[in-house]
C-alpha cells in the first residue's frame, strides 16, 4: 500500500466527511499513524486523536518520539523506527505511551514500512488500546469456548436462512458436521424436520424480531433415523452496530426424555380424570342398558374412537350357558357408541340384539378367558377374528381401525360379558397402560351391571307376584261401568304394594276398592295380595264398609311393620248413593253427569289400616247415573317437588275438562299426571253409574 492510497483512504475519516462503521474495528478503536523518514507525523487519524488526545493540528509535523514517548524510552523507540525503515521487517508489540493528559498508557503497535510512487520511504504504525485489546481478546474467547464446548446445540443462519454456523453439540444432534451445514437450509439438512414450519418462525423472527423461546419441535435426524427425538428451540434475530438485520441465531436443547416423562405424567392426570369421571357417571341407575351406554359414553372418545359394551346372552337371561367351552358364544349388546366413525358403527351389532360369535372371534376368547385381548397393530387377518363377519370386517377397513382392545366384564368372579374398543382416528395403538385403564372402567362397571340385572330380576319378580295377585279385566257389573289400571314403579325403584278391586255384590251392588301397602319389594307385593284377598271376603259379608276396614285394620296390626291406606266404597244402584269409608286415602274425585264441577270428595280420612285403636266412618254419597267417581293412589299426584294440594287440583282441574271414554280417562290422567322419573307406582280405577236399564250415561 503506498502512502497515497493511505492518505485518501485516511480522508474518510476526516470530520465532516460521511463514514461507514466497521463493526469490530470501530470497537477496538485502531488508530493510524504516518511517520517520514525522520520520525515526524505526516498523517494522524481521528482514532489517533482520541487514543493519544492530540488533535491533528497539534500532532502532524511534530517528532512522534518526542511527543508520545517519555525520555527513558526514546532510545529505544528510535532504534525500533529505524529497524522498520532499514530492515523492512515490521514490528508488533506493547509499548507504554504517554497521553496528552499526562498518563502512561500500555498500546498494542503495528508498525510497517511503506513507499510511495516516487520512492520515498514512510512508517505506517496501527495502534489500539490494550485494555481494550484484551477485553476483546477474552470476549471472543469466552464467546468461542461457549460456542465450541456448550452442550447446548448453536447455530447461526444469515439473512436467507442458510446455516453460517454450527457448533460440534448441534452437529452431534443432527449426524451432520458442521461444514455440511455451511450454506445450505434446513430442509436440505434436516428432510424429516417439519421445515416449514421451522422457516415460518424464523422468517417472523427476522422480520419482526420478536425471539422465539422454548419452541417444542418433533422430528427424527440422521443422528436418530429410527425415532421420534424432541428439541426446544430458541430464536433471536442478530443485529449489527448500525442496526442492520445480520440473520438469526439459535440454542437447539434435547429434551426427548423430559417430553416423554411429561406426556407420561399427562397420560396419567388423564387416566385418573377419567376413573374419577366414571365412578361419577357410571351407574348412576339400576338399569343394565342404561350402565352399559354410560360405560361406552365414558370411553369414547378418550380412550378409543369406537367401543361396544357385549355382554352374554345366558348372563342377561340368568340362566345356565348351554354351550360347550370350545364352541361359539351368543352376546347382546347393551351399548354402542363412536366418534365421527360412521363405516365402524355400521360394522356393530345392533343394540339390543344378539349376535353369535365364533370361538376363534377376539372378544369370544377375552369372554372365555376372562383375560384381556390386545392387537396393538391390527391387520387383514386381525380384522376378520374382531368382526362377526367379512361384510363387518371389511367395514372396519374401510373405517380405517388400526388397534384393538377387549376387557372383561366380571363381577363377583363371573364373566358378564367385554368392553370392545377401537381406534380409527386416534393414531396411538392401544398400549399396556391403555390395558389396565380399560380394565379398571370395566371393573367398575361390571359391578354396576351385575346389581343392575340381579336388581331387575328381583323386580321383575316382585312384578310379576303384584301383577299376578292383581284383578284381571273389570268384571261386567249391572249398575256400573269400569276401567282400572296398575302402573308400576319407574325401573329405578321397587316395586310398590298398590292394589285395586271391584267385587259383586248381591243386589246388583258393587264395591270398589283401592288401597297402598306402604313399603316397597316382593314383601309390600305378598301383604297386597293378603289384604286384598281378606277384603274380598269381608265384602262377601254385606258388611258396612266402615266395619269391613275395622276387620282389615285387625288384619294388618298382626303383620310385622307394615301399614296400609285403603278407601273402600259399595254403590248402589236402586239407591243412587254410594257408602264409603276411608283408612287414611286421598279422596276420591267427583265427576257429576249433570254438568257440575268436579271436586274432591269430603270423607273423614280415618288412621292407617294397622295402626290400631281408631274407629272407621262410613259416608253416603250420592252417585247418579251417568256420574264418575275417581279412585287412585298417591302415585298418580305425589312427586318429590310440588305440593299434595296442587297436584289434586291439577287432577281436579283435568277430569273436568269433559267427558271422554274411560280407557280413554284412564290414559290421559297418567300421561298427564305422571312424569317419566316418578318413583312410585299407581293403582287407578274409574267407575261410571249406568243409567236404568243397564246402559252407560
């Protein structure tokens, strides 16, 4: 370089003339200094000014020795100079310096000989702080020790996002060194990263500068081909001293087995979520279909995408099974439920009916077993051993099912029946964790089902003895036209001891009876049956009604903690009245043929029969032809929230609204008056006086 070309680079700088920073250079601060053949400055760059704290005016023209150096080293400078001038050889080293203040100050020297065009000779000396020098120094150290030996993976990638860095760590992670890195993307590195979306937050860094923190990314490298690894990333864009946008830098972390630990943990919080949420839904009635549904609304879609409670024919019936233990087994299922698999729930049996499994079939073996069966990865041949058959099968193809499940049903020690469970757009296979959560639902639920069908067995039981003790059709009276009806208790409770009863009497008489053994269960329905076979003979007496409850209250003290309410009413035609008594009944409803309102009739309501030492009244009421009289049991106006008083007004208020068949009666006061959750059941009989001659009014 000639001393020209440095005197016009050196004018940049001068004041006043526009100059472009230089990063690093500006940091350190380099001053340049022009020394002729004897020693004195003939150029002084504005870094030299604020190094030395001389201004040009004050130094050009002046001996450097003598104006920098102090005399103890002046000797010594002098032969450095003329060593460079002489020998050409440059000179570096570090050298005390006396500032224009007065302090001795340590400076780094660069010193160099150059030669102009016409062959003059000239000392170029660079100079630069040495503290500031040695901050420098240790900066990039430290900042390359970090790079090169951090564990954490760091990379730098310029303004069109192409690696310009890479430390080992980072090249470790990736299977690729760091020179293959240099130039290229991501994607061109990387192929199974999801690179678009890696471009997409660099790119809103770059421009935005907003630093990305944390970022979970999923994908497989060179370095691990054959699983999934998990990194945190980091991004923040990089700047220059003048605030140009120099590219991206970033901290790639490996936290595969953290992420595996907190989906474990997630995994779990779930799995306890979702055992809390069935003991809470599950079996919340003593209804078997009812339990099965809320078992298969409780799996789906958090633990599978399709699933079907089966339970075995012979289990639902209680009886025996009469196949062989290798031969097929007949299921039913209670339930089925799915998850936008519209192809899988076609491949289901229907609710409700059975459907007759082979001994090969999955959910055979898991009943047979009693173990649990799993297909993690389900194939062509798994299909056709899930599926009834081919036409099933190939439904759950086209459905897409990949994973399969089937948990026993067993409570007290016996197989009910299995929970069968299917993944379609869930992507996970069933695991073993998966295994024992199904297992401990259907645990649960079993139990539920199995108290729900010995529940309906009793029930059914308790049924069948009221129905049976029960009157058949009305008998054909002369004087009085009948309609009746025995409705039973809603499926979530017992049955009751409702009871009602027409009986012949002589004279064309005829009595009616309705009555309430309270208690509930085969118990209430044997002691109906007791109490109406005791009236029907009192009534075989001609015994006035109040006498007859005086006998059945006798009747009923004897039997051990039970009590009864009985209304007990004999019309007569010849007379046009009726006598009635009552042992603590709601009254009965009025309903008079002439136009009149109905109303409630006004009896002494008397004591409970069984309570004893209480005198029963007997009433005359005038019943004309054509005139209804209403007797029910508190089932048809009792509920748990409305008061008695309203609810007899309602009764009231409906039988008044005009005349209509008595079936026809019959039906609308239950459809109207009782609710689908009503726990108790009704008797309800509606007597209507024919007119002379035997025709109804």
């Amino acid at each position: 370089m000639t001393a020209e070309s440095f005197r016009a680079a050196e004018e940049e700088g001068r004041p006043g003339v526009p100059s472009e920073p230089r990063g690093l250079l500006d940091v350190l601060g380099i001053a340049a200094v022009v020394l002729d053949v004897d020693g004195r400055i003939v150029l002084w760059s504005p870094q030299a000014e604020a190094l030395f704290g001389y201004e040009a005016a004050e130094a050009l023209g002046q001996y450097a020795a003598r104006l920098l150096v102090g005399p103890e080293q002046l000797e010594k400078v002098v032969e450095l100079f003329a060593g460079v001038l002489g020998s050409g050889e440059s000179w570096a080293g570090i050298f005390p310096v006396r500032h224009k203040n007065g302090e001795e100050r340590l400076v780094e020297f660069r010193n160099m000989r150059l030669q102009d065009d016409v062959g003059d000779l000239y000392a170029l000396g660079i100079a630069a702080d040495h503290s500031t020098v040695t901050q420098v120094e240790t900066d990039l150290a430290l900042s390359e020790q970090l790079v090169t030996q951090s564990p954490i993976g760091m990379a730098m990638l310029d303004a069109d996002l192409r690696y310009a860095l890479v430390n080992p760590a980072l090249a470790r992670m990736n299977g690729v060194s760091p020179e293959e890195h240099v130039g290229r993307r991501i994607g061109e590195v990387l192929p199974d990263l999801d690179t678009e979306l890696l471009e997409g937050l660099l790119r809103n860094v770059l421009a935005t500068g907003a630093p990305i923190v944390g970022q979970y990314t999923v994908g497989r490298t060179p370095a691990h081909p054959d699983e999934d690894r998990t990194w945190s990333v980091s991004f923040y864009r990089l700047k220059g001293g003048q605030g140009q946008v120099l590219g991206v830098a970033g901290s790639v972390v490996d936290v595969t087995e953290r992420y595996r630990a907190s989906l474990e943990a997630e995994r779990s919080r779930r799995r306890l979520a979702l055992i809390a949420d069935a003991s809470v839904r599950v079996g919340t009635t003593l209804e078997v279909d009812r339990t099965a549904g809320e078992l298969a609304d409780v799996t789906v879609p958090e633990l599978a995408d399709v699933a079907a409670v089966d339970v075995l024919d012979h289990v639902l019936s209680r009886r025996r099974s009469g196949a062989p233990h290798s031969g097929p087994e007949r299921f039913r299922a209670l339930a089925v439920k799915g998850d936008r698999s519209p192809e899988a729930l076609e491949a289901a049996d229907p609710v409700g009916s059975p459907a007759l499994y082979s001994a090969d079939r999955l959910v055979t073996r898991c009943a047979r077993t009693g173990r649990p069966v799993l297909v993690a990865h389900v194939g062509p041949e798994d299909l056709v051993r899930i599926a009834r058959g081919p036409e099933a099968a190939e439904l759950l193809r086209r459905a897409g099912v990949h994973s399969y499940l089937a948990v026993p049903l067993i409570a007290r020690g016996e197989v009910l029946g299995a929970l069968d469970l299917k993944r379609t757009r869930n992507p996970l296979p069933f695991d073993e964790d998966d295994v024992l959560l199904a297992g401990e639902l259907a645990a649960r639920a079993a139990v539920s089902i199995d108290n729900a069908r010995w529940y309906q067995s009793v029930r059914n039981s308790a049924v069948t003895l009221q129905r049976s003790l029960l009157p058949g059709p009305p008998p054909d009276t002369a004087g009085v036209e009948v309609a009746a009806r025995y409705v039973p208790a809603h499926a979530s409770s017992e049955v009751g001891g409702d009871w009602y009863d027409v009986i012949r009497l002589s004279g064309d008489r005829t009595a009616l009876v309705v009555g309430d053994v309270m208690g509930s269960g085969i118990d209430a329905a044997a002691t109906m049956g007791r109490l109406r076979t005791a009236t029907r003979a009192f009534a075989d007496l001609d015994l006035d009604p109040a006498m007859v409850l005086r006998h059945l209250d006798r009747i009923t003290q004897d039997l051990e903690h039970y009590i009864a309410t009985c209304l007990y009413a004999v019309y007569d035609p010849r007379r046009g009245a009726c006598l009635m008594a009552n042992a603590g009944h709601l009254p009965p409803v009025l309903v008079p043929a002439a136009g009149g309102p109905a109303a409630l009739v006004d009896l002494p309501t008397g004591a409970p029969l069984g309570v004893g030492g209480v005198e029963f009244e007997t009433t005359r009421v005038p019943f004309a032809p054509g005139d209804e009289l209403v007797l029910y049991t508190d089932g048809l106006v009792e509920t748990r929230h409305d008061p008695l008083d309203e609810r007899l007004a309602a009764l009231v208020a409906l039988l008044d609204e005009g005349r209509r068949p008595l079936e026809e009666t019959c039906d609308r006061l239950l459809r109207e008056m009782r609710g689908p959750d009503d726990p108790d059941d009704v008797a309800l009989l509606i007597a209507r006086s024919r007119t002379p001659g035997g025709g109804a009014a």
